[in-house]
C-alpha cells in the first residue's frame, strides 16, 4: 500500500513543480495613474516609486476615474467619451472595453465586486455592467444627467440627478434594480460622497447655498439640509473648477470641506452636521484629502492658483506648510498608510512624490499629462 502512495505524492510534486516556479505577481503595491492627453494609464509601484509600464487604448480621459475589483487585479476605468474599460494590471493590458455612453461621468463597483455601474450625462441615468464580462445587466434611465454615484453596502448604488434634484438608491441584490426615489436633496447637486461606513451620503449644491445629507442605516432616509446658508451666496461668486466631494476629507470626527467659489474649507462635524470652523486658504479648493491617520489635510486649488499645495493640521486648524510643486496640480493619493503622497503636475509633465513629515521632495516619475493618481488600496474602501 506504501509504494502506490509514495507513487502519488512524487506525481503531485512533480505536477506542481511549474506554479511554484512561476513568477509570483503582488498587486496590492501598484496602481495606476491617468494620462488625461494621451488616453492612457501609467502602471506605478508606490515602494519602488516608479512606473512600470503604460497601456494605452482607453478613449477619452480628459475626466476619467476608476475602482478596483476586490483582488486588486483589474481596474475599471470610466472615460468621459462613455467608455468603460477594465484594465488587466498584472498582464498589463486591457481586459475588455465597451463604449456604454456618450458622455460618462464617474461609476462605482458593487461591495461584492461583481457589477459596475457607470454614471451618465448623455443620455443619462446610470447602466450596470458584469464584472468579469462588461455585458450590461441594467440600464435606469433618468431623464436627468446623473452625478455622485457611489457604492453602499447591500449591493446598492446611490446617485443623484443634476436636473431634478433626486437622489435614487438602486438595490441590486435580487439581481434586477429596486429603485427608492428621494426627492428635494436641492437644486443642481454637482457630486456627492458616502462616508467610509457607508452610512452618510452628502451631495453638494451649486443651484443654491448648503448640502444635503442622507442617513443610509434608516429606513426611509430624509434629506437633512447642512450650512443652510452657506455657498455661492446671493451674490454669486466665480467658481474656476468645481470642488471634487470624493476628495472630501473626514479627519477624526470632522469632515473637511471645499468651499464651493470662496478661498476657504470648511470643518463639519460629521455626527451632528455642524459648522466647527473655516480654515483660509490660497484659492478656491479643488480637493481637500486627508492623510490616513487624519492629522493632516492636504488641498489643492483650482485655475489660475493651481501651482500651490497647502497642507493643514487638523489639529489647529491652521496652515502649516505652503509650497509650489509646479504647474497645474490636479490630484493627490497618499500611500495606504499615509508616509507619502503622490501629487500629479500636470503641465510639467510629472508625478512627484513626498514625504509627508518633513515635506522632502523623493522622487518624480515622467508622465503625459497626468491626472488622476489611485493605489490599488482603494478595493477595501467604500466609495472609492
């Protein structure tokens, strides 16, 4: 019996022989970074701090964000010519493409992984797609172009109209679309965020003063109105770029807002809604992100301020370094546990990297006109 059982375990180590000799991959240091010019993504390792390669192909990405699948391997990237791609990060290809749309703005993967939803100004509404095949699974029309579409948990998409001032809740667990309608969120919500329990959902308003809230863990969710009276004010002010809400910050029991048109953000408190202080800042905020930890927030601002980042203790509140990585700063990622940042400089063609304690300049990668920059850490957090 001895012989015919050794026989065994010789042929399932020699069969097994070719996996453990092949090249292991690991995704969860990489990620990717949009080439807004050339419709491209620039692969990245964050220890390495270099760019691994480019892959091309991907449409339109003058506005473009993506989301990761669960294992970290595939991105999902939303164009603004309606295209959504999914990138293959280890093979470093493109997986699949289809163009759902003509004119995309945003999207969002289920909790489980398995459907992604993209956003739509033209013609509106929101469609979801297959994970793994792109075939679409649903379409709701909204007769409105659709902004802030995030995840929640349950298998559900919140998203909320521009023209109509609703917010809909699209519960996918049966397989089909369960549609809740909130009407009154206020006039021309422009995005929208949901805190990392996937409790709050918060859209920001640009038809009127203020932003409107929604508490997700309740039955029938009630708009909450937040700084009624805060905004562009009855005297409208310029708004150059309108603030990103997914790069809102929540630094311990904070928010941290961009205020929309004034040179300031806001400090709310995320439990009861209110105003706990206004820190002034260089120019009009395109995104307020925290480090990790929470102790710092870092903002950027919109044309023609947008050679400047300044970085706030949200301790005090205050300002405490101010510097100048160069031309047209669009958008920051901190490493998953914050020690550095990325920052894409868009018009001088760069990814520069910092330390995030003593503000040293590390390294800075070669881009094509960067945009976006998103770590693969972003598969485990909600909304992102």
């Amino acid at each position: 019996m001895k012989k015919p059982l050794l026989g065994l375990m010789a042929a399932l180590m020699i069969s097994a022989a070719p996996v453990a000799n092949a090249e292991t991959i690991a995704t969860g240091d990489l990620g990717l970074i949009i080439e807004r010019a050339k419709g491209s993504v620039l692969l990245v390792d964050q220890s390495e701090r270099a760019a691994l390669a480019r892959i091309e192909g991907l449409g339109d990405l003058s506005h473009a964000s993506l989301v990761y699948s669960p294992d970290q391997r595939f991105a999902y990237v939303f164009g603004r010519d309606g295209g959504l791609t999914k990138v293959d990060i280890v093979k470093r290809e493109i997986a699949g493409r289809v163009v759902q749309a003509g004119n995309a703005i945003g999207g969002a993967i289920s909790d489980d992984g398995d459907l992604v939803a993209v956003s739509n100004y033209e013609p509106g509404g929101v469609r979801i797609f297959d994970a793994d095949t792109l075939e679409m699974v649903a379409d709701i029309p909204t007769d409105s172009k659709t902004i802030g579409l995030v995840d929640a948990p349950g298998d559900r998409f919140v998203f909320t109209m521009w023209d109509t001032g609703e917010t809909w809740i699209a519960d996918m667990s049966s397989g089909k679309p369960e549609i809740t309608k909130i009407t009154d969120m206020g006039e021309n919500p422009y995005d929208a965020l949901i805190t990392g329990n996937g409790r709050t959902y918060i859209t920001g308003l640009f038809g009127e003063d203020g932003l409107t809230a929604l508490d997700l863990w309740s039955d029938n969710p009630e708009p909450i109105r937040v700084l009624p009276n805060y905004g562009r004010g009855q005297e409208e002010m310029p708004v150059y770029k309108m603030p990103h809400l997914e790069g809102w910050a929540l630094a311990g029991g904070e928010f941290v807002l961009p205020a929309v048109g004034h040179h300031e953000v806001l400090w709310i408190d995320a439990d009861t809604l209110k105003e706990t202080g206004r820190t002034k800042t260089h120019g009009q905020p395109v995104f307020a992100m925290a480090r990790p930890d929470g102790r710092q927030v870092w903002v950027n601002f919109a044309h023609p301020l947008n050679d400047t980042i300044q970085v706030i203790d949200t301790v005090t509140k205050e300002i405490v370094h101010e510097f100048k990585p160069g031309p047209a700063v669009l958008h920051m990622e901190f490493t998953p546990r914050g020690h550095e940042v990325w920052l894409s400089v868009r018009d001088a063609g760069k990814v520069m990297i910092y330390d995030t304690q003593t503000f040293e300049k590390l390294r800075e990668i070669d881009a094509d006109s960067p945009s976006g920059i998103f770590f693969t850490s972003r598969a485990h957090r909600t909304g992102l």
